[in-house]
C-alpha cells in the first residue's frame, strides 16, 4: 500500500511545493509517482524533461528521477534526442498545454509522427497560467482569459485527437478528477514501444478559477460531470487510441545493421 | 478496515480542503486554527468513522495527509 509517507521519503526531493492552493499539478506528480512505483521499475531507467511553465515545475525539482529543465516549447525536442542517445531510458516529458502546443507545437506533431518511444504527459488548464493567464491555443470558445476579456473569439484545440492523427501509438484524456484511470494510463504510457501522449485537463484556481467564477472544488465538480466517455469533442475522456506500430529507435537500428553489410 | 491515526502536516498542508471533499464518509472538517502561512488545515472530526480508503492521500497536492491502518 503507498501512503504519503513512503512517497515523501522515496520519489519527492523538497516540500512544500510551489504551486498555488488547489492546484491540479500536485496531484499529477502524485499520479506519475504511483505509476513509477506500480511499475517497480528503476528510478535510475527514468528520466523525465519539462519546458516552462507551472506544470514543468512537476518533474523538476519535485520528481526525484533525473530531470532535465529545457527551454520553452522544446522539451519533446530534448527527449527525443535522450532516447536516440539511450534507447533503454524510459523518458518522460511532462508539458503544459502553452508550451507543448502552443510554443512547442510542430515538436508534438512530429513526435508523434516519427513514433519515437517517449510518454509525453500534457498539462491542459486552457491558459497561460504562469504568466499571468493570457488565452492559449486549448482555451475554449468564449471562454474569458486576461488578454480575452470579453470571450475568446477563436475556437479550442482538440489536441489528443491531432496527435491521435498525427500517428502516436497511445492517446488518452483524463482530467484530475479520474486519479485512479490516469495512474493506470501512466502505467500503460510508460510501458508503451511507441509515442504515447496523455492529457490531463487540470483545475488552475488562481487564473481560470477567476475567470469562472470556480474554486478548485467546483472545477473538480465540473470535471466529474461534464467530462465524460460518452461525451463530445473536448469533453470526451478516456483512451482514444491504443496500438502497436514499429518505433523511431528500434528502426534506427537495423537501419544500422543494415547499412553495416 | 479501521484507522488507527490520520496524520495532519500542518506545515505542508495549504488549505485547498480538496480531501475533506473526497472523503465519503465525512471524516475530516475545517478546523478553527490556522498554520503558519494562515490557512485552515483539515481536522478529523470522527476517527471511528474511517474506512481506509485513502481517497484523501489519493487527491492531496502536498503529500500532507496520512492515514495509519489499524
């Protein structure tokens, strides 16, 4: 049985932490420390990358497996290279929704694209929450943001079905509320040969609480009912794609074997 | 299953009373005093009460809360 003691002495380096109260990120890296211990794998085979942003700050300092804090919108750029150099790392990359689409967004496409083996474990909270809340590509229609005050004119991105189309292996949303079906996808992400992309819709009180007009319990309310399996479009959860293809690494390879003759 | 002990880490606890509203059988309520940074922690309000489900360590942000199994 894992309890906050045996989490705090094994997988965490410092607390407090510096998320808001009620922030969603805390749970997450209590999410992706379950699935590692689960998975009893070596916390020496794991190795996890983050950009810029509230949710980059999960892995890095917090996480203790070697962590690697990149620029903005890069970090699956950073992995990818990890992986080719150590094919036998299972990297990690844990991303907000303004660095992996919004700055980083051709990276995820290709990524996903090219199969490379990593898990890459997005953070959506529909905004740019560390700088202040300004509107980004996953923020809903009409929705108020600091730079939107009177509604977003534009229209949200789906992103786990454009990387489900762009090609990765594992495509699955889940949001804070569904702590036991997230660790269980981490679990299969990590394990996965190919690309395997999770989005977790996480409550941000500080800045689209605000804009709400939500605290972290309602958002966690608003999460339970409106985000479910039979729902549409960005409201749908759960796993969206679940395949075996060859993997970027692996093809390498024998692509050197080949070339070797 | 019966709780011997929930531990409370007031010091790490910020306040956000996600696990008093997890909780399904009521345990845990707000307490009156407030910690260091001046936040109301959760208290529990009926240990016996405690079915070791652990949904509270399972939703805590902060690693604040501990439920000790009889």
């Amino acid at each position: 049985m894992i309890t906050s003691r045996y989490i705090k002495e094994n997988y965490v380096r410092r607390l407090p932490s510096a998320f808001c109260p009620g922030c969603g990120d805390g749970q997450i890296l209590n999410a992706i420390i379950r699935a590692i211990d689960h998975l009893k794998i070596d916390r020496k085979d794991v190795a996890a990358v983050s950009g810029i942003g509230c949710s980059a700050w999960i892995p890095s300092p917090y996480l203790r497996v070697d962590s690697l804090h990149t620029t903005h919108g890069r970090p699956i750029a950073f992995a990818t290279g990890l992986k080719v150099a150590n094919p036998r790392l299972k990297v990690i990359v844990v991303s907000g929704d303004g660095d992996a689409t919004g700055i980083g967004g051709n990276h995820l496409l290709h990524a996903a694209r090219s199969n490379v083996g990593i898990t890459v474990i997005m953070v959506n909270n529909g905004l740019y929450a560390m700088t202040g809340g300004q509107v980004a590509p996953t923020t809903p229609h009409e929705a108020k943001t600091t730079t939107t005050p009177y509604g977003n004119p534009a229209f949200s991105l789906d992103v786990s079905r454009v990387v489900a189309a762009a090609g990765a292996s594992y495509v699955a949303r889940w949001t804070t509320w569904h702590m036991n079906q997230l660790i269980r996808s981490i679990e299969k992400a990590i394990m996965k040969k190919g690309f395997s992309f999770i989005e977790v819709l996480s409550q941000c009180p500080t800045y689209e609480g605000r804009m709400l007009n939500m605290d972290h319990i309602q958002m966690l309310e608003w999460f339970k009912n409106k985000f479910r399996e039979d729902a549409d479009g960005i409201y749908k959860i759960g796993e969206f794609v679940d395949i075996e293809k060859p993997e970027l690494t692996e093809e390498l390879e024998k692509m050197i074997e080949r070339v070797k003759k | 299953m019966k709780a011997k002990e929930i531990i409370i880490d007031r010091n790490l606890c910020k306040g956000c009373s996600i696990c008093i509203h997890v909780c399904p059988k009521k345990t845990l309520g707000i307490s009156e005093d407030i910690n260091e940074y001046g936040l109301f922690y959760p208290k529990v309000e009926d240990l016996a009460s405690c079915i070791v489900c652990r949904l509270c360590e399972l939703y805590c942000p902060d690693f604040a809360i501990e439920v000790v199994q009889e």
